[in-house]
C-alpha cells in the first residue's frame, strides 16, 4: 500500500475512530486531526507498540487539545490501526 494510502486510513481512523473533540461528520472540520496523522504512520511504520501510538495520542489530547483524557480511546484507536496497518502489509 502506498504511503498516501496509509496516511489516508491513519487520517480516516483519527477521524471516525478517535474524535477526542466530537466533530466526526461534521461539514468543515473533516482535517481537524490531520496533523497528528503523519506522526502516527511513521510510528506504525517503525514498528511502535499500541502503548506507545496510544500513549501520544493521549498525550495530543491532554498537551494540545486540552480535553480529558480517554486513555481506554486512544488504546482501542491504537490497536485498530496496528491491525489494518499489518494486513495493508
């Protein structure tokens, strides 16, 4: 899978799956997430633990966001992602 694929399912995954502000279907903010999406595939990439891409997206939520924090979200978000990235391999 190209990389613009994997990006593209990282993105739809952060969007749909993560959605820690709550704008899943909403007209406009369609890219609020896109910016961690990169981060997230390079540490699918190198191979990173679910603890670990969890453990940043918690740390987007609490650090830049600045929401509460849903730890059991993003470990759930996490393990998604491992699994579509090893069957997209």
């Amino acid at each position: 899978m190209s990389t613009d694929a994997s990006l593209r399912i990282v993105q739809a995954a952060l969007r749909w799956a993560w959605d820690p502000i709550g704008v899943r279907g909403i007209e406009g903010a369609s890219d609020e997430y896109d910016m961690y999406a990169p981060q997230v595939l390079e540490m699918l990439k190198a191979e990173a633990s679910v603890e670990q891409i969890a453990n940043y997206l918690t740390t987007v939520v609490r650090d830049r966001i600045e929401l509460p924090v849903r730890p059991d979200r993003d470990r759930n978000v996490s393990s998604m992602l491992k699994q579509m990235f090893a069957v997209s391999r």
